[in-house]
C-alpha cells in the first residue's frame, strides 16, 4: 500500500497498518480489510471517481447518534477515503437473522419526524438522492423520487421518452394505490442482502445508508426486491408493525418503482423492462 495511505490509516487508528486485502462493496468506491501493526482491524474503502464518502460517514454517524441500529462507527472520513470498524461476519441472512433485523427495523420505523426528506440531500449508490423537506407523502415520492430518478434514467439513455411519460402520469396517479402515512419515519434506504452483515444468526450491522424520512413502506418493498427478507422478516415485522392490507398486492410494486429506476439508471436493460411490466400491470 502507498505511503499516504498508509499514513490516514494510521492517523485514523493510532496503529499501522501491516496488510490490505479486497473486500466486495458498493459500486462508489474500493473497499478493503486493513490489517494493523496492534492485532486490530478496519475497513476502508477509497473512492472510485464518483460518490462522496464523507456524505456515507455523516449517515452513519445519523444513524448512530439518532437510533440503535447496528452501524460500523466512523474513524475517519474525507469525499476520497472512509474508515470504518470492522465488522465480523459470518454465515448468510438466516431465519433468525430475519426476525432479528425485523426487530431492529420497526424500531429505526418508529423515529419520526415531522416532514419528510432530510436535512440534506444523500446517496443511493453512487447517485444523487434528493431530499428536501416536504409535509406530504405522496408529493416527495411521486417528484423526487419517480421523477427524478426516471428523469436520470432518461438523460441517460437508459430508459425511452415514452416510458418517461408513463412514470410521470402514473406518478399523477398516485393517490389511488396509495395513502399518506401516519408520520415520517426514518429509513435505512439501500436494503438490500450487500448491505446487511450477520454473525450466528443475528444482524452485526447494516452498511451503505441512503436514509430520509419516508413512508417506511418503500423500505419493506425494497427488502423484497433482490430476496433480501420473506416470510420470517415480515412474520417478526407485522408483530411490531402491522401492516395494512394490500401491500403485497399493489403497494410493493409501486414501491420497488424507485429502486428499478436506480439499477435502470445505472444498469438499463431488464430493470427498465421491470418498471414496464408494473406500470401495465396497474394500468399505466
């Protein structure tokens, strides 16, 4: 490894670090498992040449000062290099896994606030998430959300104008699949198997935030995308959080519209073609 890094990492840990080896991680940056001179161990991951890091310290360290869920703590951070604790891992999201980050998840649901957004705009990815403070629902999903993100899709090349004027109609429509939740609560926002870390069939941690207050709905949809949790996550869930009729239905589909517009933009392809298929099916 080179001197200067070498140097952050140990002005990071008071320790020097001794070795490096790859780890996978999120599509902003390279990330690492730094090895130190004391016995102990890090994680950082250097910026790919988009994302800022800093912005993915400030939400862990919103993560940690304003809930309890299990987050690596922050050592150090700049936009081009993060340090964080190390994290044990082993074993994948088992059964009790999933009723463990069901627990843990209802609890982050139950932090409210008064408008939804944040303080501050955020990331999905390597991608701008906009969040300015809005005291409806349905109006910060349908702009800045199904939008925004159709709209960079679309600047892209990633989706067609004429499925870009479906997302905007069908973002008009809103109001008859969906109602404003109760309150803004906060959410993870990226949740997804990459970003939860287990050992002995229980959760260590979650990684790569890409929080705001939200409907915590579209955290549950996003769960489901890519096979992260089922039965026993929402089994567990619906205990603490009941959840109201027809999410599976309509209101999961509707959701997970914001994650395949993320992949669409990044990725285009059978994503764009899944935005597709749940805007015929709701007559969009």
């Amino acid at each position: 490894m080179d001197a200067e890094f070498a140097a952050r990492i140990e002005a990071a840990t008071g320790s020097r670090p001794v070795r490096r080896s790859p780890l996978s991680g999120g599509c902003i940056a390279e990330v690492y498992r730094v090895e130190l001179a004391n016995g102990g161990r890090v994680v950082a991951k250097v910026a790919a040449g988009q994302g800022d890091l800093e912005l993915e310290a400030w939400m862990l360290r919103y993560l940690a000062a304003h809930s309890e869920l299990p987050v690596p703590a922050v050592l150090s951070a700049d936009a081009d290099v993060l340090i964080i604790d190390y994290v044990e891992t082993a074993g994948g999201i088992s059964a009790s896994a999933q009723a463990h980050a069901a627990e843990l998840l209802a609890a982050l649901h139950a932090i409210e606030a008064e408008q939804f957004g944040l303080e501050r705009d955020t990331l999905i990815g390597p991608l701008h998430q906009p969040n300015p403070r809005r005291d409806k629902w349905l109006d910060f999903f349908a702009q800045h959300r199904l939008i925004h993100m159709g709209r960079e899709a679309l600047d892209a090349r990633r989706i067609p104008p004429s499925l870009m004027a479906r997302i905007e109609t069908f973002a008009g429509r809103l109001h008859e699949w969906l109602e404003e939740p109760a309150a803004p609560a906060l959410i993870h926002g990226d949740m997804w198997g990459g970003n939860v870390l287990t050992l002995d069939g229980r959760i260590a941690a979650f990684v790569d935030p890409a929080i705001y207050y939200a409907d915590p709905e579209i955290e549950l949809a996003f769960s489901t995308l890519f096979s992260t949790f089922g039965a026993p996550f929402f089994a567990r869930y619906g205990e603490l959080r009941p959840l109201a009729p027809g999410f599976f239905e309509a209101r999961r589909d509707i959701y997970n519209l914001y994650p395949l517009l993320v992949h669409a933009r990044l990725f285009g392809g059978a994503y764009a073609a899944q935005v597709d298929g749940i805007l015929k099916r709701l007559g969009g």
